[in-house]
C-alpha cells in the first residue's frame, strides 16, 4: 500500500487528440491526499476529458495514470469505481425511468442475504443521505418526474454511497440551491477530515475560494500552473491564470438608454405557485429577478411565455394586450426565453451546431424562400464568434462539444430568433469567467437596440452587476423592487428572506 507521502492520483504526460485537435497535451500533475483539488479552465480547456481519462471513460492517446502508488492501466469506469474512485459526471448519467433508489444503486443492488433484492434497504440508504444533502428525495419517484436540482441530488447521493476514497466532482452545484451547496460542502468537508480526496470543478470562484485547498489550472489543453492554496490567493489572479490575461472589469459598462414600457405583466398566477405578479419593463432596461431558489422566478417565466398554464393574469405588448397559450403565441409576440434546463428544453445532441442555432430561425436564412447554406453559415458563424464557442467546425454534432460550450450555442440559437423581449434564465450557468462578460456584453448591446431584457440569476454579484432594476421573490411572489443603483446584496437578501419595508434591512 502506499505511503501517506505519495500523491493519490498522479497523472503523466497525458496527451489526447479528438479529429486532429489536442484536448489535452501533455499534462502531469499530481493531486495530494486528503485535500479538494480544484481543477480550473475556460469551456473546452479539457477539465471533463481528463476526468473522462482518469475515471477510464475515455483512453488517452499517451502518458500514464498513478492511483494510489499503482499504475492504472486498461482502466474502464468499473475498474475505478472499485479502486475507491466515485464520480459525478457533468452531464447526467441517470436512467430516466428507473427510480430514484434504482437508480442510485444500479449495478450493485443491496441483495438480502436469501439473494432477493432488498428495496427497503436501498430506499433508506438512499433517504439517509439525501438527508445528509438537506433534500427530501422520493427514493421511488421516478427520475425524469425530477427537477434538474433534484436529479443533481441524485447523481451526488449514488456516488456517495458508493463509499469512495477519491471523489471527482465535475461542476456539481451548477442547479443547486445555495442550501444545497452548503450542505454540499459540509459533506465534503466531513469527508475529507476521514480522509477523502477530492478534484472539484466549477466556474465559481467564489465556490473555489470556500471549499478548495490547491488548484491547477488548464487553459487549450495545456497544464498552465499549480496554485498552492487558492484560499490566500487573489481572486483576479486567479482568473488571469485561467483567461490568460488580466480580466479588468467583469461586468462591462452600460450606456442603453431607457425608454417606454413595452412589456407589462398584471396580477400573474398560475395553477401551482406564482401569485399576483405584477410588473413592467422598458425598452432598454435590463430587469432582474432575484430571490432564493423556488421564489417563483423560473415559474413566473414558464407562466407568462406558455410553457406552463397562467390561472389568471393580462400581459401587454406596447400598451396592448396580447394572449399568450403556448410557446408558439410567445415568439410570435416577439419574446425568447433561454430556460435554465438547457439539456432538455434547448438542444439535440446528435445534431450539428448549425442545425441547432438556425432550428428556430429558419425563415431567417432563406433567400427567395429558399433555404441559403451559405447565409446559414455566415449567419451561425457570426455567432459562433461573438460568443467565442470553441469548435473545430459547425457542422460538429453538439454531444462533442464541452458542457458549457453546448450552453452558448443554447444563446447563440436565441439570439438568431432575434426577439424583441428576452428572458434569460441563468443565462451564465456553467459558462466560464471570460465568457460570462461576452454574455453581460450580449445583454448590453440587446438593451442598447432597444429591447426589454428580464434576467434571472442566483448570483447576487450577477444580478448587481448587470441589472438597471430588481424585483426580488419570495414564495410564489414579487415582493420589492429596487433600483440597482441602492440594491446591495445585503438588501436582496433581506426581501428575499421575508423582510419588511417598515423594519431595517
Ligand atoms: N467525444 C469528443 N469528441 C470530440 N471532441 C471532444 C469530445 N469530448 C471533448 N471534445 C473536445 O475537447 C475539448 C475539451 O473538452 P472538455 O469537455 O474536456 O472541456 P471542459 O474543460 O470540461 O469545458 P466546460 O467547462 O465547458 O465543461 C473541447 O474542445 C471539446 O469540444
Ligand atoms: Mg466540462
């Protein structure tokens, strides 16, 4: 057995190339036992790849892999599931129409000691640590009756009760609530007192800064630099290690002027949660939803663009009112909506990049009628640039591309809709720091042509940053407004929380 000394995962000149391009080139690092390792990059700079390599996903082109003082060599995913190696992928793995208890112990069911299975025992196990994470789970709801939030919980219960030694978490949090992060990282910590080491991916630095001890930081594939302790270290630093340049100003200045009302909401409800929303919003103006996770927020977006039933309520366009049923009568009024599922609502994976961004604007690259290849090319690559998606070519299927790079290509596809009133929801979730001020620059430059822009965010630094005024929620409602100029987080959070305006924030 090894020594305490020696670095648990030690990787070697890993070289791997996808159609000619490096994904990774020869990287070596080697990851301390008994710590959170953060492993930091841009979308596409090969974090998930070397975790694929690692967990034996995926085969390298060249270079070894040490775990525990061992080279693994032939490793598959089972291989280093049983050497004590728990993952959870950054896409979903689950089986949509098993159960949550099902899912969580497929392949190692808990068997009685006759050999029958035993449910009772897995549905516990699956409580006991659901608890653990803050959550109450159904072990027997089936999974794709569950939230995005909830399906996260899931994968991080299986691969907890897998009882590993080294854990890999791929950006984990990136639909959980900040409740759940904290829980989260409370576990984490517990675990790592035992013992247990950890590589920790994430686009938060803010969540680097709370949970993570070292770091090394990829940038196109390359090993950039090892960082000791990321606690002490400045945060701009951080990011100018991970952009590959200084990063002045992450949320670029704005010059929209703001003008009429354009879109307005009254009295707001729909059959479940949303009550008595009311609000309006200026051409130019970039209006914020903020509050906890399931205040309403998501909901009041699904309600107003159709995707779920309004039970009572009037929308108006310029002063007119206009009935919303379905999806269809919304982008026909003129309003787009970037849902936070993106996975499920936004994209098909098998299909090229192309396809996907013009699917819903394809009356917008016809000439004479007829489908142009050529404005369709020029079209998505105008994009394709503006939001820095990294590709080899847009004619790739989506499923290659990294997980945050299929997010911009999610925008790119609304932007080309070209709606006049736009609703993002999470709009930078899972995307990397460089790449959130392109998305603040988008939401500028929309404002500036004129367009009303709603966006949704849990980041409250986000919300500030990017918002000319915030309506806070709070249970199914829009409880205060304030102007971005005043807000402070400290005051979101009070309203958020269920504050008065007669007592003190
Ligand atoms: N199966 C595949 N086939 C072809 N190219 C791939 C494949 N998997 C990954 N790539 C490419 O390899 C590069 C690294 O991708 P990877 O998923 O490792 O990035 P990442 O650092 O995890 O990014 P993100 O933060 O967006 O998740 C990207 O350019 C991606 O398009
Ligand atoms: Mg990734």
């Amino acid at each position: 057995m090894a020594g305490e000394g020696c670095p648990i995962v030690e990787f070697r000149h890993i070289s791997k190339m996808f159609s000619g391009v490096y994904a990774l080139e020869d990287v070596s690092f080697s990851v301390k036992r008994g710590t959170v390792h953060c492993l930091l990059g841009e979308n596409g700079a090969g974090k998930s790849t070397l975790i694929k390599i690692l967990t034996g996903v995926l085969k390298e082109d060249s270079g070894s892999v040490f775990f525990d003082g061992e080279e693994l060599k032939d490793r598959d995913i089972w291989i280093t599931r049983r050497k004590g190696i728990g993952t959870v992928f950054q896409e979903n793995s689950l089986v949509p129409h098993l159960s949550v208890s099902e899912n969580v112990f497929l392949t190692r069911e808990i068997r009685k000691r006759s050999g029958v299975l035993d449910f009772e025992k897995m549905k516990s196990e699956t409580l006991r640590w659901s608890k653990e994470l803050g959550v109450t789970l159904d072990p027997s709801a089936k999974v794709k009756d569950l939230s995005v939030a909830e399906q996260q919980i899931v994968e991080i219960v299986k691969m907890f009760s897998q009882n590993p030694k080294f854990v890999i978490l791929d950006e984990p949090t990136s639909s959980l609530s900040d409740k759940e992060i904290e829980n989260l990282f409370s576990i984490i910590n517990t675990m790592k007192e035992k013992g247990v080491t950890f590589i920790y991916i994430s686009h938060r630095m803010e969540e680097i800064k709370e949970i993570g001890d070292d770091a090394s930081i990829l940038r196109d594939g390359k090993y950039i630099t090892y960082i000791e302790d990321v606690k002490t270290m400045d945060m701009n630093e951080i990011i100018s290690y991970v952009v590959g340049r200084p990063l002045v100003q992450i949320y670029p200045e704005r010059h929209a002027k703001i003008g009429d009302v354009c879109f307005a909401v009254e009295g707001l409800a729909d059959n479940t949660f949303v009550k008595d929303v009311s609000f309006n919003v200026r051409r130019g103006e970039v209006l914020g939803f903020s509050g906890l996770v399931g205040s309403g927020r998501t909901e009041t977006a699904k309600a107003i663009f159709g995707v779920s039933k309004k039970k009572n309520g009037k929308i108006f366009k310029d002063g007119k009112e206009i009935k919303i049923k379905n999806p269809t009568d919304a982008i026909n009024h003129g309003l787009g909506f970037l849902t936070e599922n993106r996975k499920e609502e936004g994209l098909f994976l098998n299909k090229s990049v192309s396809w996907n961004t013009v699917a819903a604007s394809l009356d917008k690259i016809k000439t004479n009628g007829i489908l142009s290849k050529g404005k369709e090319r020029s079209e998505v690559n105008k994009y394709v640039e503006k939001l820095k998606i990294k590709l080899p070519s847009i004619d790739r299927a989506v499923k290659y591309l990294s997980g945050g790079n299929q997010q911009k290509v999610v925008f790119a596809k609304w932007l080309m809709r070209g709606s006049c009133i736009y609703i993002f929801d999470e709009p930078t979730r899972g995307i990397d720091v460089g790449a959130k001020t392109e998305v603040y620059k988008i939401i500028n430059s929309l404002a500036e042509e004129g367009n009303a822009v709603i966006v949704i965010s849990s980041e409250l630094p986000e919300i500030l940053g990017v918002s000319d005024r915030i309506a806070v929620f709070r249970e199914g409602r829009l409880v205060k407004f304030l102007d971005a100029k005043d807000a402070t987080q400290e005051k979101i959070m009070f309203y958020a929380m269920g504050g008065k305006d007669n007592e003190t924030a």
